[in-house]
DNA sequence: ATCAAAATCACCCTAAAGTATGACTTTAAA
DNA sequence: TTTAAAGTCATACTTTAGGGTGATTTTGAT
C-alpha cells in the first residue's frame, strides 16, 4: 500500500529533523552550562527523560496499531430464503438416487404420483416404486413425512 | 480488573530496577573513563540511544492494544426457525376456523386423519369433514397442496 | 331467544396412495 | 467384462384420502 509507505517515511523524516534538533538543542546546552562533574548528573538525567521520551513517540506513532479483531457474529434472518442452500450432508445420509430426489422434489410441489408420472415421462408404477424407495431410505409412512423431514433437513426449500 | 493492576505495576517496577541499572551504568561509565569535551559525544549520544530504546520498550509494553472490533454479518441457518411469526394477514384471508386450522397443522406435521382424530379426540369422519372444508377454502385438491400452500404463505412454520 | 356458523359424526362411494413381489433394461463402477 | 445399483414397469392388494350428502349439537353474536 502506497499511502502507508508515505506516512512512514514521513515519520522517519520527522524523527531523523527531530533528531538534529535535539543535537543541536545538547550542543546549545552543552556551551550554555559548562559541563563540571556535578551538573553532569543533571545533564545526562535530562538527555536520559527527552529520549526516553522520543523513544515513547516513536513507537507509538510507528508501530502499527496491534488490531485486536472482535468478530461479532450478527443473526441475519432472511424471511424469504430464496437464497436457498441444499444440506449435501444430510442429502448423502439419506443415499437418495437422482430419480427418487426427483420424486421427492416433485412430491413437496403437492404433485399427485400421476401428476409426477406425467411430469418424467414415466408410469405411475414406476412412481410409486420410487416413492415407496423414497419412504424405506427416510424411515417415514407418507409422503407428507417425507416432505416434512426434507424440509426440515434442507434438502429441498 | 486486579491483574492488570499487577501487570501494569510489575512494569513499572521493571522499568525503575531498569533505570536503577542504566544509573549505575552511567556513574560506572563516568569512572572509566575520564570525560573529555571529545568524549562527551560519544557518551551523550550512547544515553540518547539507551533511552530511546528504554522509551520504545516502555510505549510497546505499556501501551494498550487498539481494539478493532469488525462486525461480521453472517447468515444463520436456523433448522429449527422457532421465531416464526404467523401471516395474520393471509390467515384471516383464508377465512379457516380455529378446528380447521388446527387440523391443517397437524396435517402439516405429516399425520394421517386418523391420527388426526385421536389427537383431537374426534372421529375419522370429522377430521375429513375438516380437511374437506380446508381444500374447499384454500383452493387445492390434496394435503399436500394445502401444506405446501400453508408453508409458502407462512401460516405454519 | 333466535339464528348462523362452527363443530361434530355417519354412510357411501371413488380416487389416490401405499405395500409386496417379480421381472426386465440401463448404467456406472470394480 | 462382470456385477451391483438404478431405473423401469406390471399385477394384485390394502389402506388412506377425498367427495357428496345429510344430520345433530354447540357456540357466539344480534
């Protein structure tokens, strides 16, 4: 990122004038006071708290911000799932084939057995076979059951 | 909270024994050698780089951490939607009577009439009456129509 | 008190759904 | 290529669902 490369060298800009000023702040103060041994304590106890100091600003302004990132889940209830997304785990449990899914897509229209017969292009024996198929694999009675229990696991909307 | 306490005043502690041992540093430094006007440079600028560095580790341990908090929308699938709010709307147009309505749900739930029956602790015949007045009023010809119908005008879950 | 709607139930009949079994073809995998 | 699963269809039978009609009782509103 270009902007972030740019506000870093201006702090190091920054640092390096603030630097020279500081040198030229020790130097002006080294002449001002003629350094004896006893106002040496003084002196370095000074230059100690102003770097201490810089050192403080410096890590604060480069140092980048430690992000402590709070994910906060937030329910979104959509009320009309048209985004809806087959449950493939469920859907394999179930071991359905391709024409029995068919079926049970078809069932859940409110379809009758002719009505799916007509739809595949297949007899009303070979529906009922499937159905019976689709009853025996879901563990259920009826059809309505098994619309049920397909809602409810996600398998069809 | 009580151990951030201590952990804050355990660095304050560290910091002093540190400074403590900077100090002893210097006089010792002081003694060796002989400062001169040329030397003081040296010497200064050796502080000014210890405690820049002293600084930079203060601000780094001291400093709270920046707390970003992203908020994540993430879609829940509820399988079991408890907060379903009834369509009064399309209830009241479908004009079905409280008996009716009751029998629809269990309908729903994939029950037979007869089992309808005994849950309502009514008979066969009534139940069918009720469905009959059901399909009649909702327009469908099966169970399964009315169910599906039902749950696209959210009138059950 | 009256009246209509709701709720109850019965009988008969048909349609649809579901069960059981067997057989044949197609398809995909070992 | 063999083999199992899937898909197809049929026949016979049982169960459940649904339609039509009529009747009685309960309930709530005017």
């Amino acid at each position: 990122m270009i902007p972030t490369f740019i506000t870093r060298n201006k702090q190091i800009i920054l640092y390096g004038i603030a630097l020279a000023f500081l040198i030229i702040l020790l130097k002006w103060l080294e002449l001002r006071f003629i350094i004896m041994d006893r106002q040496m304590d003084i002196y370095v106890g000074l230059i100690a708290v102003v770097f201490t100091g810089l050192g403080i600003w410096l890590a604060l302004k480069l140092r980048k911000p430690k992000i402590h990132t709070v994910i906060v889940e937030k329910e979104v209830f959509t009320t009309n799932n048209q985004d809806f997304i087959v449950n493939e785990n469920e859907l394999r449990k179930l071991n359905l084939s391709k024409r029995e899914l068919e079926v049970l897509q078809l069932m859940a229209g409110g379809l009758s057995n002719q009505e799916i017969a007509d739809k595949l292009f297949v007899s009303l024996n070979t529906v009922k076979t499937h159905s019976a198929q689709i009853f025996e694999k879901m563990e259920v009675k009826r059809r309505t059951q098994a619309v049920e229990m397909a809602k409810r696991l996600s398998i069809i909307p």
